[in-house]
C-alpha cells in the first residue's frame, strides 16, 4: 500500500512534468504560429501536429532512459576519458561549423533574395560538413552503447552521456531533411521560425548542451560553489559548446528584427508572419534565452561568473563576424543588440550566485535571482532596445506588456535551464579527477583550425549564390 506522502509526491512530479510538457509545446506552437507559413490551413495544422508528436515522443524517451537518478562514479577509465574527450571536441567542431554556415547563409539570403538553386552553394556546404560530423558523433556513441551486454535499455543506459548525446545528434541528423519538404509541402517564403529551422537550431543547441555535460564531466564532481577562475581544459571546452549554442539560438531568436528598414506593413506571407507578432516578443525571446543559458552555465558549472563569461563571449563572436563581413552587416543594418543584451541579466544572477547562502540550488533562491534578473534586464533592455533598433517601439501602451511577459518568461526559461543544468552537470560526472589526454587538446586544436580554413573559403568564394554558384539571377526580396 502506498503512503499517503508518497502518493502526494509522485502525483506532484507526474504535475511537474505535465506542466513543463504544456508549456514547452504552448511556446512551440505560439512560436511556430508566428512564424507563418505561404500556405496556413489544415494541412499546416497537420504538419506542426505531427512534427509537435516527433518532438514530445523523442522526449519521452529520453525521459524513460535517464531521467532517474545516476549512480555516482569515483573515477572513469582512461578510455572513457579519451571517448568522452574525443566527442566533445567532434561535437564543438560541428556546432561550430553549424553556427557559421548558418550565419553566412543568412548575409548571402540578405544580399540574393528569396530561394534560388541554392543546395551546394558554399554555407550550404558548411552546414552539411556539420551534420556529417554530427552523424559521426551519433553513429560512433549508439556503436560504443550498443556493444555492451544485457538488454538494449541496459546498454542504453550504461552510459548515459554518450548515449543522450548520439540520440539527439541521430534526432537532429534525421530531422535535417525535414527543412526541403516542409518546403516542398509549405512553400518557400519561410520566416526563420519555420518548424524546421526551429527544429535545426533546437537541436543543434541540445547537442552543445550535452556536449557541455560530457566535456564537465572530465573534470571532477563538486558540492560547493567557486568562482569561474578555477577552471581546467573540460571546463572551457564547455564553455566553448555553450557559447556556440546560445549563438545558434539567439540568430535564429532574434534576427528578424535587425535591420528593418521601417515599419510600413507588408503584404506578402513572410512580412505579414512578423508583423503579426506581438510588439512585446522581441524583448521576451532575448531574456527567455539569456535567463535559460545562463542558469543552466551556472547549475551544471556551479561556478558564479560564468553566465557573464558565457555572455561576452557570445558578444564578441558577434563582433568579430560583423567585423570580417563589415560592407554586408552595414548595408543591411546588422548589429550586437541581442548579444549585448545577454549582460546584464547574465551578470546579475552571477553576483547573486556570489553570494554565499544555505541552499543555493533551491526553488526560491532560484525564483529571486531570476526575478532580479528580469528586473536587470528591463532597466538596461528596454531603453537599450528603443535605442539601436527601429522596431519593436518601446512607449508607455507597450511597456507593460514587455514588463509583464519578460518577467513571466524570464521565470519560466530560467527555471528550464536551472533545472537541465543541475542535471546535466552531474550526469555520470566522476568525484575524483580524471587523467588528461593530450590527443583530445590537440584534436581540439586541430578542430579549431579546421573550422577557420573552412569559414575562409567560403569567404573567398564573395557573398551571394549567383557569384557562388552560377544559378543565376535571384528574384530580390527586401527585408521585412
């Protein structure tokens, strides 16, 4: 028979987990909503369904695999550092190229217009190179789980990092071609938050998340918090995997809103999906990712610090590629407003994280930071917004609204992130410290190197398919 209090516990989890399910496919929705399509109707309705049912089932079954509690290791083998060390290294070598293709190809759309016979031209290519290492990160994890006795749950399960990590790359490898038949199915004029970049980016991001989880636990488990400037190489391999993914994240979050020309309404299906966007949205989007990239650097890390680290990394990336494509980001009004915005909500919840306290990984410790946080955010976002960017205006009928629902998100990503984070930062992480491998620092480099070789020639190649590839003309869109 089972307790009254244990009862009274479980249902509480099982409402726990309902309402986090809710609300993740409410954002979903809402968002994908907002992200029009050239051809709404039953069909697109079935389409969101059906993909929204792929996202749900793929969590449940990492719910199923890993969601109980983790033995606690002393110590992992010296193969399992050089696996684990070789994989996160892959994984932020791919992200990596991911995140440049994925920037390039949004300056050459900008510049050319529209959708022409773009499939190989060079930030395609980019991409592509990405996901064939991702299908290696994802073949060679399931190959090192599926080789161990017992049954295919228990193999699943041996070790949980490597597998998680290679389901969500198999997840982002096999839903990539989703992208050209939603096209096919919904038409080209696609606003960045089409179901399948969302889906792209989405995975992309988990990917780095669990890349982070797996670089952490190269460095051994600890129970109390210091500061970012006790670090060893795992830490900032992580670090390196976080900065990538809130980059991915934040392009595809927020790019629409640089560079509009004006506000004149526009008739066609990609002006018309933006412009029927709440005029609250764009501060809203900014501090659900900071509140959730930050609090989850800091649970998985439990170092005060590093969401500000994370954050001006993420801002100096920015920089430098508007520095190197200077003529493309001048001519079509691209800028650091996103990225500069992730500071001051970030360096707030680092100084109260600094703070020493009794529970500092508890719900109210966690609801009064990010509270403060929203609070950060507001006072330095809002005026920073109406500042550098032409829209969304920020006057006394909209400021309410922005206030209200950036400090209800700022809650309910924070919480997301504090929670993934506190999980993901101790999954199979060992108490001891584990031996170094120098072939994984110099793979690293290698890796680094390799990404950069590679972003310059697609430079080499000039910005825009027609130059690119010989398609030809592309008719010219204006942005929105």
């Amino acid at each position: 028979m089972i307790s009254g209090t244990r009862l009274s516990r479980t249902h509480w989890r099982w409402l726990q987990r309902m309402f986090v399910v809710t609300v993740a496919l409410t954002v979903l929705i809402n968002v994908v909503r907002w992200g029009g399509t050239g051809r709404p109707g039953p069909l697109f309705v079935l389409g969101v369904a059906i993909s929204s049912a792929l996202i749900v089932g793929f969590g449940a079954l990492i719910a199923w695999l890993f969601a109980r509690p983790r033995p606690v290791i002393a110590r992992l083998t010296a193969r399992q550092v050089v696996l684990r060390e070789v994989l996160a290294t892959l994984t932020l070598v791919s992200s990596a190229c991911f995140v440049f293709g994925f920037w390039i190809d949004e300056v050459w759309h900008r510049q050319a217009g529209g959708f022409g016979d773009d499939f190989c031209w060079p930030p395609h290519l980019l991409i592509y190179g990405s996901l064939a290492l991702f299908l290696m990160v994802a073949g060679g994890g399931l190959l090192v789980s599926l080789r161990r006795p017992g049954s295919l749950a228990e193999r699943l399960r041996a070790d949980a990092p490597l597998t998680l990590l290679a389901l969500v790359a198999t997840f982002l490898v096999v839903s990539a071609p989703a992208d050209e038949l939603w096209h096919r199915i919904y038409g080209k004029d696609l606003t960045a938050w089409s179901l399948p970049h969302l889906s792209l980016a989405g995975g992309v991001t988990l990917i780095t998340l669990v890349g982070a989880s797996i670089a952490l636990s190269l460095s051994p488990r600890q129970n109390s918090w210091s500061s970012v400037f006790e670090m060893d190489y795992g830490h900032w391999l992580a670090v390196g995997l976080l900065v990538v993914g809130t980059t991915v994240v934040l392009q595809v979050g927020t790019t629409e809103w640089e560079g509009l020309p004006g506000v004149l309404r526009e008739t066609d299906a990609y002006r018309s999906a933006f412009w029927q966007r709440p005029v609250w949205l764009y501060p809203v989007v900014v501090v659900s990712i900071t509140a959730f990239i930050s609090e989850f650097a800091l649970h998985a890390f439990r170092r005060w610090g590093i969401a500000t680290l994370v954050a001006l990394l993420v801002l100096s990336i920015r920089l430098a590629a508007l520095l190197v494509m200077r003529r493309e980001a001048e001519r079509f009004g691209l800028g650091v407003t996103a990225h500069a915005l992730l500071i001051a909500p970030a360096l707030t919840l680092d100084l109260w994280y600094a703070w020493p306290r009794d529970r500092p990984n508890s719900n109210e410790s966690l609801t009064v930071g990010l509270t403060l946080a929203g609070l950060a955010f507001l006072v330095v976002g809002l005026p920073l917004i109406d500042l550098w960017l032409r829209y969304p205006p920020v006057t006394a009928a909209t400021i309410p609204s922005m206030i209200s629902m950036s400090l209800v998100m700022a809650l309910v990503a924070g919480w997301a992130g504090g929670r993934l984070g506190a999980w993901l930062g101790v999954l199979e992480r060992p108490t001891n410290a584990a031996p170094r491998s120098l072939r994984a620092i110099w793979l690293s480099v290698g890796g680094v190197v390799l990404v950069l070789l590679l972003v310059v020639g697609v430079l080499s190649q000039g910005v825009g398919p027609a130059e690119a590839t010989g398609v030809g003309a592309i008719p010219t869109r204006q942005t929105a």
